[in-house]
C-alpha cells in the first residue's frame, strides 16, 4: 500500500470480510523489514474483523500487509505520527504450542 509517506509512522484502519476459515491473523509492517511473525489483526471464529494499527514504511512511502488466509481487506490510512519513531512489534514470549 503506498502512503505517500515515505519513513513514516502512520495510523491505519483494517477492516476484513469474507475471512476463510473464520479464523486466522491479518498482519501489517515495513516492507523494507519484512514480516516478523506479529499480527496487526485477529480473527477469531468470525469472518469480519476491524482494528488499528501502526506501522513503519518504507524509503518509498509503502507498507505491506500480509493475511493468514483469503479475505477482502479494506486498509484505510488515518495519519501519521509526525516526529515519532515506532519500532516494529516483536514477540517477547510465545506460549503457543506448535
């Protein structure tokens, strides 16, 4: 997604529908990182699923986002945090078993 924003921190509304399986993770990042494992969105049993995240872009003004599963996704961008400088989101502990 181009944000017209390049090396940003910017406020993004994701909205999905139609989410395969109902259940699954919906994740958005730096495209210049890559993908880190952390989600930016849950579905848990339901096929719609909104939230906010915030995210890092790119040299070029670009975030990516990545979904577990087949969904209609609406990413909307709400501004930026001018002056702000958030680093991507890591895993401290993971209890999930394999």
């Amino acid at each position: 997604m181009d944000t017209g924003l390049p090396d940003a921190d910017v406020v993004l509304q994701m909205t999905t529908d139609h989410y395969t399986t109902g259940s699954g993770y919906t994740a958005v990042y730096d495209c210049g990182v890559g993908f880190q494992g952390t989600s930016s969105l849950n579905n848990t049993g339901h096929a719609i699923a909104s939230g906010t995240a915030i995210a890092h872009t790119d040299h070029t003004g670009h975030v990516c986002v990545h979904a577990q599963h087949t969904t209609d996704l609406v990413v909307d961008l709400v501004g930026n945090l001018a002056g702000a400088h958030i680093n991507p989101p890591q895993r401290v502990l993971d209890t999930r078993l394999s």
